[in-house]
C-alpha cells in the first residue's frame, strides 16, 4: 500500500492538538513526551499498512504425505482499531481450511490475521479479507474463518456494555458447503 505523505512531525503535531482539545497541556512535564510516544506505537499498531498480508501465503510445501484433512489454527490473538472511533478492538480468530495439494507454514496463517488486523478495520471486513486470501492464494478446497472481538467503542463508551463481544465468520468452498466439512470445522474451532 502506498503510504501517504505525513511526516513523524505532522503526527506528533496532530496529537499535541488533541491533547489539547481533551484540556490539557501538551508541554506539562508528564505530557512532553507523549506525541512521539504516541506517534511511535501507532506505526507499530497499524504496521499492517506496510505489509500485504498475502505475501505470507506464497511460500508452500507440497510434500504433505498424502494429508488431506482440515488445518485449523485457533486462538490467533490480535488488536486492532475501529475504523469509525480509532478505539482498540481485541480478539482472537480461528482459520482453517482443506489443502487441495498444498500446505502453508502454520505461523504464515497468523501473519495474515496480524498484517490485516493491524488496519483500520471494521471485523466483518477483516474477517472476509482473511478469509478471501487464504482461498485465492492457497487455492484450497475450502476455508473457514471465525473472528470473536471484544470492540472498545461499544464497551467503553457509546452503547457502554462491557463483556460484549462480536462473532463474525465466513465459510468457503467445502466448509461452506459439505455440511461434514462445515460441522467438523465449527466443532474445532469450539473445541
């Protein structure tokens, strides 16, 4: 992704403002620091802006020993922001999905999640992405992608329900469609 001309300067500049519009003063001691700390952990936050998550995909091994079952990877914890507050949004996924004649090494599967979660996000579409390139690079029988977040701009403020969480999930091919596939997938992810 092409990254937008704003400089480390213009960042911490945009946060001294809000700290000021919040009420406070940006060159109080315990604030003096804040901008760049500020700037700094949201280049970490939102790194996902510097990687296409689907480069971690392409390397495959094919020497599988004639496998040919679900690969599920669960509990892959993330944060990621809310793209209509900037507020964190914390959860795990589980991703899986049936190898035609190829696997992919396990920690690329949690790179994907990670590359796409570190965005400006809303899940459903996280969920799909995740979902969308594991099937068009992989080339697998089927993929399943279940997301549960807990999002901070309904348990923090807004709607205010603490202990709220989201499930979002997108099922394709055979794990959409074989009824066995689907339940054996679900059954994994819950177990």
């Amino acid at each position: 992704m092409t990254k937008p001309p704003v400089s480390q300067s213009d960042a911490e500049a945009a946060v001294r403002t809000l700290i000021e519009w919040a009420g406070d003063n940006p060159d109080r001691e315990g604030l003096l620091d804040t901008p760049a700390r500020v700037a700094r952990s949201y280049k970490e936050l939102f790194a996902g802006y510097e990687v296409e998550p689907r480069a971690y995909l392409e390397r495959t091994f094919e020497e599988v020993g004639g496998y040919n079952q679900l690969v599920v990877l669960k509990d892959i914890r993330f944060v990621s922001f809310c793209e209509h507050h900037m507020l964190p949004v914390v959860g795990v996924a589980h991703v899986g999905y049936l190898p035609t004649d190829r696997v992919v090494g396990i920690s690329k599967l949690a790179r994907v999640v990670r590359g796409y979660a570190r965005r400006l996000q809303i899940q459903e579409k996280m969920t799909s992405e995740i979902a969308n390139a594991i099937d068009e690079v992989l080339k697998p029988q089927g993929v399943g992608v279940v997301i549960e977040a807990e999002h901070s701009c309904m348990t923090l403020r807004g709607v205010d329900v603490p202990g709220a969480s989201l499930t979002t999930s997108a099922l394709l091919g055979v794990v959409r469609d074989d009824a066995r596939t689907r339940e054996e997938f679900l059954r994994l992810v819950r177990g």
